[in-house]
C-alpha cells in the first residue's frame, strides 16, 4: 500500500494517564497527487571514516553502499520532523511525498497544497533545458480540521515536538501527530467520556472551500471536478475486549461532522479505527462521461506490464493507459475513436489469437456494434480486427451493463474466447439467449455466429439475462475457463447462472448452475465476476452482486461470494456481505482482484453506483473471505482487477465513476497494531495475570507468526516471546510472589502496546455526595470524594425496586443488584474528585443504586444512594435497531408503547417466513427491552416486525455464526 489516507484511531481511556506517545492506532492525511514525485533541493556531503573497520567502509576501502544508502535515507527522513515555524508562529511540517504542507493548532490542524507547481523531472540536474522542464500543475487547496473546544477543553496546553511527532495533552484527551512519507497520522487518546451524551462523540469543524459529502461510513473532501482530496472511511471502533461496537459518521452542519460510537456495555479503552487506501494514480477532468466503463485490458503490448483501458462514451471514445515500472502514466498512451455511444462496455479479450499480445474489447452504447482490437509490440491496434453488429444474421443485442462482456478460454484449446451480454433474452433458434460465446482462434475472433449460447428455453423468460457477464474462470477445476451470466430484473429478486465450459459444449445447453436472491427487490446479478481464487484452493470463485432496486433505495445491498469445488458450484458454500444502509447502491459494481498483498489469497473489490459511491476492498483467507472492508477513496460505480501495472509482482485495481477513475497500486500487507488486554488489572499476590495481544496488519487482517515480545517492569522483572496465531492472538501469563506495581510493554515491529498490573494494595475512599437526575431513558448518577487511597474504582450497581426481595435460608436479605456499569478511581489523591455515570435505555419502572468501591487488592465497600429513581412512560410507540447487530447468538431489542394495548413482535427469515415470537401480548405502557437468543438460527439476514394498534415497524439483524 503506498498511501494510507486518514486513519482515524480515538482510544478512550478512564484509567491511565499517558505519559509517551501512543503509536499503535493512526490517522494519515495524504493528498492524490497521481505519482508521488520526490525531488531533494539540496546536495548534502556524506563524511567518510578513516577507520577500515567502520561498518561505513567496506573491505575494499569504499564507502559501504548500504551505509550510505542508509544515510542519505536518514537525512531525506529529516525532511519530514515537524518544527516551529517563527513566521507563522506555529508548528509545521512539509510532507513532498505527498505535496502537502501541515501546520498544527492546539486543537487540530490545517494541510494545505505544498505547491501547485510539481516539476517532472529532476531539479538537482543542471543539464536539462528550461524548454524539457516539464511541470504538473495541481490544485491550490486547503482543509483546517478543528476539534470543536467543548469536547477537548484544550486552552492552556501548549505543543511539543520532537523529530517528526508532535503531541498536546490536559486531563481530558491528549492528540498526538506523526509526519511520514507516507502522510500524516493523527491519534486521539481520551481519557474519559467529553459529555453526557448517550453516545460517544467527537465533533470536529471543517473550514474548507471543497465539498464535504458525509456518509455514514465516510467523509470526503472534493475540488469541483470530483476528485478527492482528502477522506475519512471504513470506520471501525472496538472495546478493550476486541468487541466490536456500532460506529459512523453524522453531519451536523454543512461545515462539521461528528464521529459517533455506541459504548453501551463496552470496556473502555475504545477503539475507533477509520482506514482508507488512497489511489496512486487518478485521472479526471477529461469530461464525456470518462470513468464509466473501465477495464484491465490486460498486457496489449507485450511489455510485461498490465494495462487499462477507460470510457468516455459522450465522446465515443476510449483512452488506453499503458503500464510501466512507474505505473499509469498522466497522458493516454493510446485513444480509440468510434460512434454511437463507442466505448460502452469494454473488456480484455484475453489473447485471442495466443499471438503474445492481449487483445480489447469494445461495445457501442448505442448500435450495440461489438469490435475487437488486438494488441502487437507496438500496444493496441488502430483498427478492429473483427466486429459484430448489434442486429446481424439473427444475433441481437439489446443493452447491457458496460460490465456486459467477458473472456476465457472456454474450450481449452489455448486461445481466449469472448462472451458477450445480450441485455435481455433475445429469440435465437427458438430459444431464449442471454449471452452468445465467439471462440478464439489462430486467426482471432471469426464469423458472425456463436459457438454455444448461455440460454433457456422458449418457455422461460428471465428478464434482463445478460445484462451482465463475466468468465467466472474454471469453478470446477476441470481445465475450461466458465461463462456467468446476471438476470437481475427478474421476478423482483434477480438470478444468477453459471454455464461450465468444455471442448464440445451443445449450443443450448441448459445451465449448470443458478441462484436467486431471497430479498426481496434486490437485483441480484445486476453484476457478475470471477472471484479468482479467494481461498486459493485450486478452484475458481464467484462474486455476484445483489444492490437495492432504484436509485435512491436505502435498503442493504448484498454480494455473494461462491466457492468452486470439484463438483462446481455449491448453494451451501459461500459467504454472504451485507453493505451498510445507504443510498449507495452496494454490489453495483464486483470484480476479482487476483492477489493485493502478496499473501496467496486472491480479492473481491464490490462497488457502490449510486450517486457515486464508494468501493470497498476484501481480503481473501485459506478459510474462505474476510467480511470486513478496506474502503478506496473515489468512486465505485466501476470496479475492476486492473493486473499488474506497475510490475511490482502485486495485482493492482482501477475504479471509476464519471468524471474520474483511480488506480490502486497492490503492496505487501504490514504490521499495524499490537493490542493488548485488559488494559488495567488488580490482583492478589501470588495469582496468575494474564493478557492477551491481537496483531493486526494494515489491511485489519489478524497477523499469523508475529514473534510479539512482552517485557515487565516494576516490582517483577522478566521478559518473554510469544508468536501470535492464525487469529493474530497471543498470551503471556505470569505470578508475582510480591506487592506493587507492574508495567507490561508489548511490542513488535516498533508498535507498542501497555497493560498495567496493581498487586496487593488496599483502598479506603470517602464519599462526601451521591445523588441522580433522570432524562428519558436514562439515570446519570453523579459522586463525590474528598480524598482516595489506592482506588482502584466504583462498580455502578442496580436493583429494581418492585418492592419484593430474595429469601435464602428461609431469611429475607438482599434486593437483586445487577451490575450496570465501572468508572475508574483516581488512585491515590488528597483533594475532591468528582465522578459521573449514566445508566442508559432503561425500562420503565423504579431503580435503586449503589457504588461498589473496591480497593486494588479485592476490598471493596458499598455506598447507596438515599433515594430510589422511576422512569416513566414514552410519549409515542418506537421500536429500536437491535444490538449489538450481527451478532451471536444474543441481542437486545428496545421498544416503548404510550399506551395499554397488545404488542405483536415477530422475527421473518429473508423470504418472509415467520421463525420466532418475541411479544404477543397486552403490555403496559413503558419502555421495554427484550433479550433475543437466536442460537436455533442459521446464519444469514432476518426482519423483526413490531405491531402495536396502528403502529409498525420493521428492521434487520443479522446472525453471523
């Protein structure tokens, strides 16, 4: 990965007082500047040892070309360490990787265009002629990101600097700022909760003349012509137990955004986690629709490096974009002219003719004429060596998606063949076809009629069958490249059908495989791809892509992931992802990606269409896929594998979306963060202590064999080497035989993590108030101490007060307390603190509480509050969203009625069968929650369904086993 653009990490923290900067979780700050050109303005001396023994020399008396690689390195490195700058009175820094120029506020920071003038070629070389000096010019623009005061409290603090970090703390939250090549990273630590809110937030002001566009997912910051300079995505937040939690974006103003976490019953520290991919090369502004059908066109030149071929059918062209060491270049390498809408649907044809050279496909929005263009040593060919009419000799084709068309070698004869999409099933022979297969040969692509058909017959009529196709590969291992084929307008669920090739296939032959979407208005096949190989058995994959019917739609969109076997294709093998609610469209778009990162697993990349959404990155695994995503900045209304451009042995990936399209440049996956758990821990001496650390590379895939290395320090001193798992899981176990205290550091690759350990320490504490308040739903209980030794904090404790209590032995005793909550103690002080805890989505009804203080070493104490707390009725019916959700294999479901009346709940499987009760009852009026044990349920999507009088509701949750 060559950018990392503005990862986000917010570590909540109740209970240490950093003192170091905390490294593990990161936010980079990059902009897309196509190819990062890196140029030195000044010629350093490197000083050379007399000593033949310095590691500096070699053995021949020469200066060591490591070293001085080493060297020069470090002093480029030098570039990036943020200063004090006296003419703007702050702290900035330069980043020339990226073309962007940080300076740092008390309470955020502003990146701006370091210059809008990037030469391409090398400054320090005084030979070239000022009239071969060629410059790229790009777009002055800045953003200043503030955090807004209230949450931070951050007035008196000052920065500090040192290299390229930079830090500001008080007791409320500490940021953190890291300058790389990279770009730029910025970490949150707070330590306590910035309000009463019942979510965690962080609200964050954006001065920027760009267009800020808020998703739930994702927060962008785009030039007029589209293209991104700057994005938050993929957000993701969990506990300290690796839980995780609901997290998203909100826009709160047209000029502010808030990062919100649902912290219901999680363990602080909390995680929260945005990660991006930004593209290394992008291509807008050319206008005429460009970006709306995109393909790797595979290597037409014969060069050794893959290349791309883009749409921009208002102007009925094509743009070819030729691969290099460098990657895509900034000009088309090559531009195909036609008419009638020319460059619709594209796709590589493979090598037709088995010449050396891969070949292009291109279709005519319009006419639906179909041309074939071969490649030579020289790239593309000027003229199609073959074409198809849209209306010749009985064949028709009728529309189609630009995703419409697809290759393989079908027959196994060593020359690629093509597939083309008929859009909607067209009469041929008396049969119904979707799709018409052309055979390769010596001579190319000959003739004007199929080899075999991806069909039905006459009485069977799939509405929109070959709107989309794709060779799915070789799904059953059998030597022959295979044909799928969408029908996404079917019967208002969509189908899919997969055609197994073979040397002699009939021309009618019926599929081999189908499937159809059990949700009802989906599109299922809207598109289709080849997975390549996600779990990399041998046997080819499918993806298929399920979006939400109509622009607009804010329903789930969902993909499918199939896994080939020796049998093919089976109904029971596959992965179900299910998009967030948006308007994006998720599934629109579905590509394999063979091998991103270089682990032996192939990818899926899925695309949203809709208002140019986004797209999103999966990481296959020897299990099957991983479901969660790596967003790319851009837009995702296409998506495709783009080969390997830039020849680095990673396949890289191309998306568009008028009136842009970006490459993503593949790269070996890295170590990004060592976690460790629990984070804070109060033992007795001569017990056992335990954590447990999860790796995690920067792609949030666990890291197997990562040699993690624990070091105590304190009242014990010992160390130890654990490797994590295939879950990136390790553990490290020891006991004291002493008091006091201990610090575990957790290290790999230079990320740290801590964990601290309390033996054997006692905790008296005074409580001079307790007292409550209630808003809605919610009890905030509010305390006070005057002085406090050793506390190690208070357990929030509930009991309903319903007037009856527990009989044990025959005596009454005790009300039933449950615990609600633990707020962390302040150690050791000789003045008043202040403490807070709201209690939240409660039912209705009458509470008490208590505060369970306990001491480091299991001493505790108990203090009641004087009075008990009710909570009313609502004022209107509701039903809430479960959570957690997925989940397994219990949830919460929230609903409140105003009124006496029969409540109905029911739970619905995907095709509307009805499979559980939850309420079917006369209920009080009052807020309710239900716990939900889905355990005799399989895996996969379903609908609960409240009635109350005139009042229902419905919403989703999801099972993942």
């Amino acid at each position: 990965m060559k950018q990392l653009i503005l990862i986000v990490s917010l570590i909540l923290l109740c209970f240490i007082q950093f003192n170091k900067m905390n490294e593990t979780d990161s936010k980079l700050f990059t902009q897309n500047n196509g190819r990062n050109l890196i140029k030195t303005d000044n010629t350093y001396q490197i000083p050379v040892s007399q000593n033949l023994s310095d590691s500096k020399l070699n053995t021949s008396g020469n200066i060591s070309h490591d070293w001085y690689s080493a060297a020069i390195e470090k002093i480029s490195l030098e570039e990036y360490n943020i200063t004090y700058n006296e003419k703007l009175n702050t702290y900035q820094s330069p980043n020339r990787a990226n073309n962007i120029r940080f300076t740092y506020h008390k309470d955020g920071f502003k990146a701006a265009a370091r210059e809008t003038k990037i030469p391409l070629f090398d400054a320090n070389d005084r030979n070239i002629r000022e009239t071969d000096r060629k410059y790229k010019e790009v777009e002055d623009w800045n953003v200043d990101l503030i955090i807004k005061d209230n949450a931070t409290g951050i007035t008196n603090e000052d920065l500090t600097s040192a290299g390229n970090k930079a830090w500001i703390e008080n007791e409320n939250i500490r940021i953190d700022y890291t300058n790389t090549k990279e770009g730029m990273r910025q970490d949150f630590i707070v330590k306590k909760k910035l309000s009463d809110e019942n979510d965690l937030s962080l609200t964050i002001n954006a001065n920027t003349s760009l267009k800020m566009t808020v998703r739930n997912d994702a927060v962008s910051f785009s030039s007029n012509d589209g293209s991104e300079k700057m994005q938050y995505a993929s957000l993701k937040a969990w506990d300290a137990n690796l839980k995780e939690l609901n997290a998203y974006f909100e826009k709160t103003d047209d000029k502010q955004f808030a990062i919100r976490v649902d912290d219901r019953d999680a363990e602080y520290p909390v995680t929260i986690d945005p990660l991006s991919l930004a593209p290394d090369w992008t291509m807008s502004g050319i206008g005429g629709r460009f970006g709306w059908s995109l393909a790797d066109a595979g290597d037409v030149n014969g060069d050794g490096y893959d290349d791309v071929a883009i749409g921009a059918t208002s102007y009925d062209k094509v743009f070819l974009y030729y691969g290099s060491i460098n990657g895509l270049p900034d000009t088309a390498s090559k531009i195909l002219s036609g008419d009638f809408g020319f460059g619709e649907v594209l796709s590589s044809a493979g090598d037709v003719n088995s010449d050396g050279f891969d070949d292009l496909v291109i279709q005519n929005g319009g006419d639906r004429t179909t041309y074939v263009y071969q490649g030579s040593a020289s790239g593309i060919n000027d003229t199609a060596s073959w074409y198809l009419a849209g209306n010749d000799s009985g064949i028709v084709i009728c529309c189609g998606d630009p995703e419409s068309i697809g290759f393989g070698d079908f027959n196994g004869d060593g020359y690629d063949d093509i597939v083309i999409g008929t859009g909607e099933p067209q009469n041929y022979l008396s049969h119904n076809v979707g799709a018409y297969v052309f055979l390769g040969s010596a001579q190319g692509i000959t003739g004007n009629q199929p080899a075999w058909t991806a069909s039905t017959s006459q009485e069977i009529n799939l509405y929109g069958m070959g709107w989309s196709v794709s060779g799915a590969g070789d799904v059953n291992g059998d030597g022959y490249d295979d044909v799928i084929v969408g029908a996404p307008f079917n019967s208002q669920y969509g189908k899919a059908l997969v055609y197994y090739g073979s040397p002699d296939r009939p021309m009618f032959a019926p599929a081999d495989w189908e499937n159809t979407d059990s949700n009802y208005n989906n599109q299922l096949g809207l598109s289709v791809s080849s997975a390549c190989d996600v779990n990399n058995d041998g046997y080819d994959d499918i993806v298929i892509g399920s979006p939400p019917a109509g622009w607009g739609n804010t329903d789930t969109g969902i993909v499918y992931v199939y896994f080939g076997s020796s049998s093919g294709l089976n109904d029971s093998d596959l992965v179900i992802i299910f998009g967030e609610p948006s308007i994006g469209g998720y599934g629109y778009s579905v590509s394999g990606v063979p091998d991103f990162n270089g682990d032996g697993f192939d990818e899926v990349v899925v695309g949203e269409g809709y208002f140019n959404g986004g797209a999103f990155l999966y990481f296959g695994n020897s299990i099957s896929i991983n479901t969660t995503p790596v967003s790319l900045q851009g837009y995702g209304v296409r998506v495709s594998g783009a080969g390997d451009v830039n020849g680095d042995g990673y396949s890289d990936i191309i998306t568009g979306g008028e009136p842009s399209a970006n490459a993503f440049y593949g790269a070996a996956d890295i170590l990004y963060s060592v976690h460790v758990t629990p984070k804070q821990t109060f033992l007795q001496s001569n017990t056992e202590y335990c954590c447990t650390t999860y790796a995690r590379s920067q792609y949030r895939l666990p890291v197997d064999g990562m040699m993690i290395q624990f070091n105590v320090h304190g009242r014990n001193t010992l160390s130890a080497s654990v490797p994590s798992d295939i879950n990136g899981m390790s553990q490290f176990c020891y006991i004291s035989e002493y008091s006091g205290f201990d610090t575990i550091i957790v290290s790999a690759d230079n990320i740290v993590d801590t964990a601290y350990v309390s033996w054997d320490f006692p905790l008296p504490v005074e409580l001079s108030s307790f007292t409550s308040s209630v808003s809605e739903r919610n009890v905030t209980l509010n305390w006070s101490t005057t002085s406090e030794t050793n506390n190690s904090g208070f357990d929030i404790e509930r009991a309903v007060d319903n007037g009856q209590k527990i009989i044990e032995n025959g005596q009454l005793i005790i009300d039933s307390w449950s615990k609600a909550g633990f707020v962390e103690g302040n150690g050791t002080v000789n003045e008043p603190k202040n403490y807070s805890f709201t209690d939240k989505n409660l039912q209705t009804g009458n509470y008490k509480y208590r505060l369970k203080q306990t001491d480091f070493n299991g001493n505790y104490e108990y203090y009641y509050l004087s009075e008990s707390v009710s909570i009313g009725i609502p004022d209107k019916f509701s039903l809430s969203q479960n959570y957690p959700n997925p989940f397994n294999p219990v949830t919460n479901l929230e609903f409140g009625i105003p009124e006496l009346g029969l409540v109905s709940i029911k739970v619905y499987d995907a095709v509307g069968r009805e499979v559980e009760t939850l309420v079917n009852e006369i209920k009080e009026p009052g807020y309710y929650t239900i716990k939900f044990n889905a355990a005799n349920l399989a895996s996969g999507a379903y609908f609960y369904r409240m009635t109350a009088g005139e009042f229902v509701a419905v919403k989703k949750f999801v099972v993942l086993k």
